[in-house]
C-alpha cells in the first residue's frame, strides 16, 4: 500500500469514527461564533433578558447549596445553625428562581418567542417551569416537619384525584426525595441547558414588525406623502 | 438561629398565628402568596415600561 493509500485509508476511519462525526455535528449545529458571540442585536437591551439570566443564577445556587444539604442529609437543617443557614439559602433562591423565571416567561409569552422557528426554544423554557414545580413540591414534601406531613397528604389528594397516585406516592419519603434531589433536578438542569444552547443557535426572537397598514393609515392622517420600507427590527 | 436573632426576627414577622387567607369564590390564596403574585405583576409591568441602561445609545449605533 502506497503512503498515499495509506493516509486516505486513515483520513475515512477517522471520517467514520463516532467521534468524529458527534464533533461535525456539534460545530455545525453550534458554531463557536454562535456559542460564544461577543455581540447581540439591540433589541436584546431589555430587562426581560435579565430575568433570564437572574433565573440561571438562583437555579447555580439552588443547585450548590442543594449539594451541600444533600451531603449532611435531610435532617441536618433542624439541629445545626449552619444547616438552617444553607436550608434557608435553598428556599429563597427557589423563591427568587420561580419569580424570576415568571416575568421572563411572562415577557417572552407576549414577545410571541416561538416565531422564527423558536418553537424548541419556547417549548424547553417552557416545560422547564412545569418540571421545576413538582421539584420544588418534592421539596417541600422533604423537610422532614409537620408542614411536609401537611403538603404531602394535600398533594396525595391532588395526585390520586387526577389518577396518578399509583406512579407516585406522596407519603412515601424515600421517594419524594430521591425525586428531588436527583430525578427532577437533573431534568430541569438538562431543560435549562438545552433552552440555553438553543438560544444560542436561533437567536433571541426580533421584535414585531410594524403593521404596515396602521403605520399607513397613521401617515395619510398626517399627510405624509410616503412610508420608508421597513428595514427590519425596531424596539 | 441563635435565640437573640429568633426574638429579633420574632419582633418583624409574627408567624404564630393560622395563615391569613384570600378568599373570593372558588378562589382560595394565602396572603403571602397574594403578595408575591402583585410583586410579579409590578415587576413584569416595570421591565416591560423602565429603558434599559445604555439601550438609546445602542441603537443609535454606539457600541455593542
């Protein structure tokens, strides 16, 4: 075999090796120009955004000082100060997490941030609250207390009401908390990055365009001969 | 929490008492729910009216 031979021989197992044909697929779906972009259009100077990013926050906080209560167990919070500390960081970073993720949904529900083919992204962000607030209930179902006992036969009601009670057992604690701090975090971390990603591979949603028809209308009241062709995004 | 800090915190928020409650028709809302859901209203009503900082001079083509 010629070296020639031999290098082209070598140039398609690369070509055919698994790894090789993930890492394609990855730099084509997601450039790094896309991935890390050093500059957004203007009209991503909103406040909306910014809940967008106070969500991620409180969710990297939730998730460390989750770590941190899973490591001393669910009963730690009770009998130590440092405990009833990270405990408490853990509620009120949920708090902030869920208030901030609202008004960033809020805003992007009238946004209309599925245009554009932004369905996936819409649809992550989403099923992202959905996923986070049976995670929060299995959260508070773990406290270990009167209030947990409380919440957990209100819910056990709610569950078997709908008719899933015999999948999910609300009184059960073992499984309420492995749900918390493993099952249910691991899909709201996954939804999250893939909202993320696919934010960065379509772009944040432009603006509306401006109705053309009411904008003419507007002119003829003014007397205004002419309209200039929309060029595109305004804010 | 140490005792002093509990009493200090006692003194501001009075928890010993049945929640207060929301009630109108169907509907059933504990008041600090209540209140955090108006918060949400204003705070979404706030972002969507305040401008962003540096956003004029963005678009009339400063930097990035």
């Amino acid at each position: 075999m010629s070296a020639v031979e031999k290098a082209s021989v070598e140039k398609s197992s690369v070509e055919r090796s698994w790894t090789a044909r993930v890492r394609e697929a990855g730099v084509a779906a997601l450039p790094p120009e896309k991935l890390l972009p050093d500059s957004q259009p203007t009209y991503v100077a909103s406040w909306i955004y910014v809940f967008g990013v106070a969500s991620l926050a409180s969710l990297t906080v939730i998730i460390l000082s989750g770590m941190i209560l899973a490591l001393k167990g669910p009963a730690w919070w009770h009998y130590t100060g440092v405990g009833h500390f990270f405990n408490s960081v853990h509620l009120w970073s949920v708090e902030l997490f869920f208030f901030a993720m609202v008004v960033h949904l809020w805003g992007k529900y009238w946004m209309a941030a599925w245009r554009g083919g932004r369905a996936r992204v819409w649809m992550t962000g989403a099923v992202t609250f959905l996923v986070a607030v049976p995670c929060a209930l299995t959260g508070y179902v773990s406290q270990q207390n009167f209030d947990a006992q409380w919440i957990s036969t209100q819910a056990k009601d709610a569950m078997n009401s709908v008719g899933v009670g015999a999948f999910f057992n609300l009184t059960n604690f073992g499984q309420m908390y492995s749900y918390h701090v493993l099952l249910l975090p691991l899909a709201v971390v996954g939804l999250v990055v893939a909202h993320v990603l696919l934010v960065r591979r379509h772009g944040v949603v432009p603006p509306f365009e401006p109705d053309r028809r009411a904008l003419t209308a507007l002119a003829e009241e003014d007397g205004a001969p002419d309209l200039p062709t929309p060029t595109g995004v305004g804010s | 929490m140490q005792p002093t800090g509990a009493a200090v915190m006692g003194a501001v928020f009075n928890l010993d008492h049945p929640a207060h409650v929301v009630h109108w028709h169907f509907i059933d809302l504990s008041v600090a729910n209540v209140v955090v859901i108006g918060l949400m209203l204003v705070v979404f009503a706030l972002a969507i009216a305040l401008p962003f900082p540096g956003a004029a001079r963005r678009r009339s083509g400063g930097a990035t």
